[in-house]
C-alpha cells in the first residue's frame, strides 16, 4: 500500500509547529508534506542566523521521527518571483534557506514554484521566462547536488485580469515541465498538482501519463474547475464528477498505476480544513486521512 500524506499548515498553525506534526502521526499519517509557506520570509526566523534556522527544522525533523512520520517533502515559501530585483534577489537566498530546512528535517524533496512574470499568461513571454527560470533554479542547484535532495517543479495558473478566469502559464503543460527539467538537470523531478492540471493543463490523467516516470510527487485536491479550491477530492456523488468536483478520480488512479507511480498519496486539500475552522481541526484531518487511505487503495 501507498503512504499516505497531507500539508502540514492548517495543523501547525492550529497546534504549533511540534505538536501539529505529532497530531497527523496520531491520526495515522505515513508521511507530511511539510509547507513552509507559513513562515514569512522577512521574518525572525528567515533573517535570523542561519544555524539556529538550521537546528530549528533539525528539532521539528526529529519530532516527526520520534512520532513515526516521515517528511516525505517540503513545500517552499511563496512567492519566488516578483519583477522587483532587490525584493527576488532576497527570495532566492530564502528558498536556499528553505533547502537547507529540508535537509535539516531529512526530506528527500522539495517543491519550489517557478518563477511566474504576471505579464506570462497563454503563449506570451515565454521564452523570457524560461530564461528567468534557468537562472534561478540554476543558483539552486549546487544546494539541492550538495544534500542530495531532489526539487519537484510544479505545473502553475495565472490570472487572465482581462477575462476573469485562470489561464496557462509557465509549466502548465507537461511539455513545459519536462523541458524545464531537462533544461534543470537531474537533480529535477515532477510535482503534478492535480487541481492545478484541471485548471491550466490537459486534464490530471492524460499529464500523469505524459509525465510517465518523471512523476514523482504529488498534490492531491480537488476543484470546481474554475478556481484553486483545494478542497478534499472525491466530493463527487458516487464516484461521479458534480458542480463541486472537475477530476475524474477512478480515471486518475488508473493513470497511476499504468505509470507505475511508487510516491506518497499526498493531500493539499487544505481548504477543507479552513472552511471548518481550528475547533474542527482533528476531524477534519481524520476525513482527509481517510480519503487519502481510500485513493491509495484504489490505486
């Protein structure tokens, strides 16, 4: 059987960073995918001294050993790219930071977004981008090759402002992000978001399959298929697709298994948890664990 996993940042930020992780360990989770993006980057903990950020995750690392939980992979802080160059040259040095976290928690993966101009939306800017892109991975490469830890590049949206809606953007298709990759170096895999791939892409079946062996990593939610809901998948009545749900789960696990996927079955259904608050916090976890338990089974 998959392990099964889920985002760590309801929880941490409902609990504490320590006792969060010993929580999801107590529901029965394999593994987290350990998110970051609750930690501001211009905060005490990113400016401070590196040694201490170091031994901090090095302390939450051993937490989640002690409880049985693995950090199956690490989600960077967001965003990683602005257009203002003071403001990206210092996000770069926090997403080296956030590799040394993941070391220091002893994850084999993170996932760091690509860097994303507001003007790259369908065809426009991307030869640009990809540019900004190599550069910037490229600075972390030494990093990822020096702890052997391997960067998932995920599929992304932007905002079309003028038609109101989500649109392609850099690594929408997984043309792009295979390109990317190779463009990267070994040290690069794929993260499929499946919300993301009903959103911007071709659809999560036909990306698992066109990814094949490069996938991974995933995260695992669900949407309408108009906004990044993020919400438990399978809200769908009887395995049905409805209003609440665009991914065809049976179809998605069958892609799975053709391509011989071997990685956790890991949740970013996050949102499931905000619409019932920090007082609901365990139940809600309970849900996704199950649900997760479930999606592994099918696959």
């Amino acid at each position: 059987m998959l392990k099964v996993s889920m985002t760590t940042d309801f929880m941490m930020r409902t609990y504490g960073d320590a006792e969060g992780l010993r929580r999801l360990a107590d529901i029965g989770f394999d593994a987290v995918d350990f998110g970051m993006f609750k930690y501001n980057m211009h905060g005490e903990l990113f400016t401070g001294d590196v040694g201490a950020f170091e031994d901090y995750f090095a302390s939450l690392g051993e937490v989640a050993k002690s409880a049985g939980l693995m950090i199956g992979q690490v989600h960077s802080p967001m965003p990683s790219y602005t257009g203002e160059p003071a403001e990206d040259a210092y996000i770069l040095e926090c997403q080296k930071k956030a590799i040394i976290a993941a070391h220091a928690l002893g994850s084999p993966y993170i996932v760091i977004h690509p860097c994303i101009p507001a003007i790259c939306r369908y065809d426009c800017y991307r030869k640009e981008t990809r540019e900004i892109n190599l550069a910037f991975y490229g600075a972390l490469t030494p990093l990822l090759e020096k702890y052997n830890i391997k960067l998932g590049v995920e599929n992304m949206f932007n905002w079309d402002p003028d038609k109101k809606c989500i649109c392609p953007t850099v690594c929408s298709s997984e043309e792009e992000m295979c390109d990317y990759m190779d463009m990267c170096g070994e040290q690069f895999v794929a993260c499929l978001d499946i919300g993301h791939a009903q959103l911007s892409g071709s659809g999560a079946p036909d990306m698992i399959r066109k990814l094949g062996k490069r996938l991974e990593l995933l995260h695992i939610h669900d949407n309408d298929a108009a906004y990044d809901c993020h919400v438990a998948p399978m809200l769908g009545y009887g395995g049905r697709r409805t209003h609440m749900s665009s991914v065809d789960w049976p179809e998605v696990a069958r892609a799975l298994r053709e391509v011989g996927y071997r990685g956790t079955i890991s949740l970013e259904a996050d949102q499931t948890q905000c619409m019932y608050g920090p007082e609901a916090a365990m139940e809600s976890a309970r849900l996704l664990y199950a649900v997760a338990r479930a999606l592994a089974r099918m696959i």
